[in-house]
C-alpha cells in the first residue's frame, strides 16, 4: 500500500542532494584486504569484551568479543584469517582505542559457513533480543546504537507500530537507495520478523520523493499486503531522525527528553532490517555494510559492500583517491566527521566515505553573530542553537542543560544556515562531551 504525505516536520534545511555521482551506480563488492582492524567500541554504550587471543585462528563469522552490558554488542571476523593483535589501534574519532587486528589468510575463500535458519516464529521476545545482540546488529543509519536495546519492551509497554526509515536525507548518500532498489525483499523480510515479534499492529516505510524507483520497489516487495505502507515524503533535512520522521508520517511529537517508544513506535533503518533477514535465514552476523564513496575527490564513485574493519585508505584506494584531495569526512556532509588519518577502519556505523578537493571545500569566516534568527528557522527541535553556542563557548555548563542542550542531535542544520559562520554545532557537540564527562567523574 503507498500513500504520499505533503506533510512535514518543522523547520529544517534544504542542502543540495549531490546524489548524482552514485544514485544510479549498482552495489558492488569491495575486494578483500590483507588486514581488519575491529575497534572493540563501534556502537553506543559498552565497549565488546574479547572471547579471543592474539594467534588464535578464527573463521569469517566468528565471534572476537562478546557484549560488554545490555547496552552493548557482539562483534565478528569480517574475514577468515588469524589474530595479529589486540592493542590500541586508531579510531575515526582521533583517538586510539583497544582493537582487534585480524590479518586475512590469503588462501581461504572468505565464504560465510552455512548456517540453518533461525526459527524466529517458535521465540519469545527475550530469546529474539537475545538473538539480535548475538548478531551484532546496530542502527545502520549512522547512529550505531545496539538495535536489540530497542527492542527489550519495558514492563507494560507495548509496539503498536514499527516505523522504517528510507529517508537518506544526507547529500552525497545512496547506499540505503541502492539497497531499497536491489534487496527490497530483504527490508520486507526484516520488518516481517520484527514487527511479528514485537507484535506490532502495522509497519510503515518513510521514503522521500526524491526515491521513486525505491517507493516502487519496496511497494512490489509487499505483495499487496496491508500491514506495511509505504509512505513518499516531501524531501527535507534532517527528516531521517526519527522524531521528524515521525511528526512526518503521523503528525505527532515524540515530547521532550521521551523516546518514540512512549507513543508505542520503535525506528529503524532499512538497513538494519535487511540485516535482520540475513541473520536470522541466513545466519550472516554484522561483518560488513554498505557504503557510499563519492566527492570531489574521488576518481570513480561506488556503492560498496565492505567489511567492516577496513581501512579508509583501502577504500579510496580502491575507488581512486584524487591528489587534490584535502579532506575525508566519515558519515555524511551535515552529520560526518573530518577524519585524522586514512588508516582509521570501517566501523559499523559508516554509511559513507566523501573526499573533498581544496575547491570543494567552505572555510568559513566566523563573524559576529547578528541575531538573524536563522539557525532557530532551521532547528527542528524547535531549540534556540545561538544561546546554546554562546553559552557553550562561555563554559556555562548548568545553564546549556537547563537550556536542553542534550535534545539537540548535532545534525548541523544551524550550522549551515548561520550566515556569520558560527560553528555552532561544534561548539554545542564540544559542550555536550564535557557535561559526559563531568557526569562520569561524580
């Protein structure tokens, strides 16, 4: 069932879509490497704990390390191959943290073992969450957070409605494209095992207009089945977060401090549900995702599936990394981060790998700020981001959370509307880790 919603959430920003680069590129296959390194931290909350030693031999699939808490995951070989080390290793976010090197055996095949299907429909909620942590399953958006989490129903709460997330709003992205093009039965097949476990009573995919072929093909994967809408969306950043998504599909407002879960909704990314297909039919954990490598500086864009745990450099090496390329930004444009070095890994949580040349890139001049008013236009959580930038550049801790600067998502929306160049997100998502980390010494 399709309908289309003209509907939307408040405020936002309309950046240029750049898409054309890959929207029309088919998924392909990155090569496999001659060593991974799998960051023991690639998900919210607990780091992994290892199950392995270095020297040990493991096959593709295996399990290295086991979840560190509820808010935590598992983590597998990407490859067959042996363990070289367990040490600090770089990470995209600048730092060195404890990370698996797994060197690849060059002889092996790399197929996945055979695995028997699951049998889903026999489980109670618990051993299907139980299940999905096993899998390594996390929020493929870009957020990483452990997706079994989500599912865990507190006492006396239900999901009425399971909500899928198709928007890929970032300039630059067409990976979650290409998949709704290429495996749409695996998203149906996905939202088909979840919904029924959660026991959700209808499940609707947001996609935005500027996907029709994706609308389409996701429409002809439901087989004329009622319990799934497939809804196209007026184009808009950031309407993949999920409070917009929802204030778009339904017209409702998921309050303050509160998760959608409290108006019986959990979110999910196509991706994550064809993940869940694969685990549970086909026994393949989380060890690779697909990417999209595109910008100025790349020779030859792709859609990829990559393992998780190779290099950024193997990546664009792969895809022709331009010698005027000055920056790589993990992630997408407007949420990304500018990465230290190429040697950092694929994590579960990249969705892409953009190159910028000099030419492409904005260096903002920061000028006063003059009260315009703009970055409140672009917020779509309704927050006042130029108070939370100056109180943040001032150190004025207590008043940013009195100011409820942890509602704000770092989606930069303010930032590229601010016409004085005030790096307001920056300054907001600086702040926030000092109040994480005042928190964590009391």
């Amino acid at each position: 069932m399709l309908t289309v919603h003209t509907q939307s959430f408040a405020h936002g920003v309309h950046p240029e879509e750049l898409k054309e680069q890959t929207v029309g590129l088919p998924v392909a296959r990155l090569p496999f490497v001659d060593r991974y390194v799998l960051p023991l931290s690639q998900h919210a909350g607990a780091p992994s704990e290892p199950v392995v030693q270095v020297g040990d031999q493991v096959q593709r699939g295996d399990v290295l390390a086991r979840p560190g808490g509820f808010v935590s995951t598992t983590l597998h070989s990407p490859v067959t191959g042996r363990v070289r080390a367990l040490a600090p290793r770089k990470h995209p976010n600048g730092q060195m943290v404890a990370a698996f090197e797994i060197e690849a055996d060059p002889f092996a095949t790399q197929q996945l073992p055979r695995r028997e299907p699951l049998d889903w429909a026999a489980m109670e909620l618990d051993a299907f969450v139980e299940q999905v942590q096993r899998a390594g399953l996390v929020g493929l958006g870009g957020a990483a957070f452990p997706t079994h989490v989500k599912y865990r129903l507190p006492e006396g709460r239900r999901c009425e409605h399971l909500v899928i997330n198709g928007c890929e709003c970032e300039p630059y992205l067409t990976c979650d494209h290409r998949l709704m093009l290429e495996r749409p039965a695996a998203v149906i097949r996905g939202i088909e095992i979840v919904s029924r476990l959660l026991g959700a009573d209808h499940s609707t995919i947001g996609v935005e207009l500027n996907k029709p072929d994706a609308i389409d093909a996701l429409r002809a994967a439901c087989h004329g089945r009622t319990d799934i809408t497939v809804t196209g969306l007026a184009v808009k950043y950031p309407q993949g977060a999920e409070k917009m998504l929802i204030k778009a599909l339904f017209d409702r407002e998921v309050p303050a401090g509160k998760l959608p879960l409290d108006l019986g909704m959990i979110v999910n990314n196509v991706q994550t549900m064809a993940g869940i297909a694969d685990y549970f039919d086909d026994g393949k954990p989380l060890i690779e995702r697909m990417i999209t490598v595109a910008g100025p500086g790349i020779e030859r864009p792709a859609n990829l599936v990559v393992p998780i745990g190779t290099s950024v450099r193997a990546v664009l090496e792969y895809c022709g990394l331009r010698a005027e390329t000055r920056q790589v930004v993990m992630g997408g444009p407007m949420m990304g981060q500018a990465l230290a070095s190429l040697d950092a890994p694929v994590l579960k949580g990249t969705s892409g790998l953009l190159a910028f040349t000099e030419a492409a890139i904005h260096h903002d001049v920061e000028y006063a700020c003059v009260r315009c008013g703009n970055c409140l236009e672009a917020c779509s959580n309704l927050l006042n981001p130029q108070k939370l930038a100056r109180l943040a550049r001032g150190g004025r801790l207590d008043e940013l959370e009195q100011a409820c600067v942890n509602d704000c998502m770092e989606c930069g929306a303010c930032t590229y509307a601010c016409p004085s160049g005030v790096p307001i997100v920056h300054l907001i998502r600086t702040a926030k880790a000092t109040l994480r980390r005042r928190k964590g010494s009391r």
